[in-house]
C-alpha cells in the first residue's frame, strides 16, 4: 500500500465516528460497579479486555478487588450510548459537543445507580 492511500486511511478513521456513551465495569463475585464515560467506548472495552488477560489493572478504583478476585471477575457492561449527528467528523471542535453529552449522560447514570460504598467503586462528587 503506497503513503497517500495510508495518509487517506488513516485521515478517515481519525474522522469516522466511534461509538461514545456510558458504561459499567461490574465484579461479578460481589455485584459493585464502577460506572465511567467514554469518547471510545470500543476502547474502553478493548482496555478491560486487554487487563483482563494481561492480568494488569490500571483502574485504581478496583485495584483491591482486581487482586482479591482476579481480572476474570470484572466485565465490560455498556450502559447508554450516543447516537451520530452524522457519522464523519467534520471539525475537531465537534468533539467538545460530544465529551460534554458524555459527562451529562454519566452523571444521570452515576445518579440512577448511585454505585458508592458497598454498591460501587465511584466516589461521591465532593459538595461546594
């Protein structure tokens, strides 16, 4: 394959829409989540995997249930994801609409599933 059509490929993933939303990590031996958000969410889940048979956890949150249990405990759970406006990103700055319908959908979840204490690994957003 020649450098331009590489140059051409590469251009168009960087442009292509990847999926983008809301998730759950979930210990399967004892029911707590840790609920994020992501601009990947196919990353996201490609990561867990990627710890899971490594067997290297870089998720702080989980780290003494990661070597209690074992990565084999935590799954990948997606929970809510946002739909394209269209599928190609035209500018960068688009991305900044979107991180902000990441954050704003998270912090629903985080108050649906409220995954604190004996529930969840979240940490419970400090009042001002």
């Amino acid at each position: 394959m020649d450098k331009q059509k590489k140059k051409e490929l590469a251009s168009a993933y960087v442009q292509s829409f990847r999926p983008m939303g809301v998730y759950q990590i979930r210990n399967v031996k004892n029911g707590k989540i840790l609920v994020l958000g992501s601009m990947d969410l196919t990353g996201a889940r490609n990561r867990l995997e990627f710890m899971r048979q490594s067997n290297l956890n870089n998720i702080h949150e989980l780290k003494q249930d990661w070597n209690e249990y074992g990565g084999d405990s935590f799954v990948f759970e997606e929970l809510d994801q946002i739909k394209p406006r269209e599928e190609i990103l035209n500018d960068r700055s688009e991305l900044n609409e979107y991180q902000e319908e990441v954050d704003a959908l998270l912090e629903l979840w985080i108050e649906k599933l409220q995954p604190f204490g004996d529930k969840g690994y979240n940490k419970p957003k400090r009042r001002k």
